[in-house]
C-alpha cells in the first residue's frame, strides 16, 4: 500500500504540476507542502488536505487513506507512461494507425 506522499508525488506528477504550482493552487505555503513530501512523511492538519486535495480534483479520503479510490484516480502506471501519451495526440492518422499495429503486434502472447 501507497502511502500519503508516495500518492500527492504521483498525483503531483501526474497533473504536470511543479511542487509550488500546486502549492499555489492549494493556497499554502511551498515549505509547508515540502514538509508533507519530505522523507519525514508528515500528514498534514485536515483544512490543508482538504486544499491539496481539491487543487489536484481529488477526495480527501483517497488522498489520505488511499481507500476509496475514485475511477478517475491516476495510478503510477499512467505516471510513468504520461510522456508517451501526451504525444499521442500529435501524431499523424497514418502513424498512430503504424503505432497501433506495432502495439498490438509486440504485446500478442508469442506462438511456440
């Protein structure tokens, strides 16, 4: 299981945010969301995590707990495949077709 900071830097990264982006967002001090991703991991009081989680479109309860998740919740997976995705849309029909078929090709169980 995640926990707190492990979840805000995914969602952090996720949403393409710099740490003072968000902090801004959230209406807090930057060294104050420092404190919440540092590696003495400390939660933050209740108002604060209902700011953060409402400028990164979450629940308060997912972000604290990680239960609960919503549908539309970011996993690392997406985290770590964002940059290929946000190109995506750049490509060309005929090569997001090619790019497609190599996909599907190179992820078919191979026949022995």
């Amino acid at each position: 299981m995640s926990s707190f900071t492990e979840r805000l830097r995914s969602e952090i990264e996720y949403a393409g945010l710099t740490q003072k982006e968000l902090a801004d967002r959230a209406g807090i001090k930057k060294r104050a969301l420092d404190m919440y991703l540092g590696y003495r991991e400390c939660m933050p009081p209740a108002d604060i995590a209902v700011k953060i989680a409402a400028a990164l479109g979450l629940s308060v309860e997912y972000l604290i707990t990680g239960k609960n998740r919503p549908d539309n919740a970011k996993t690392l997976d997406q985290v770590k495949y964002r940059e290929v995705t946000d190109c995506l849309p750049l490509l060309s029909e005929s090569t997001f077709k090619a790019l497609r078929e190599i996909i599907r090709a190179l992820t078919r169980p191979a026949k022995d």
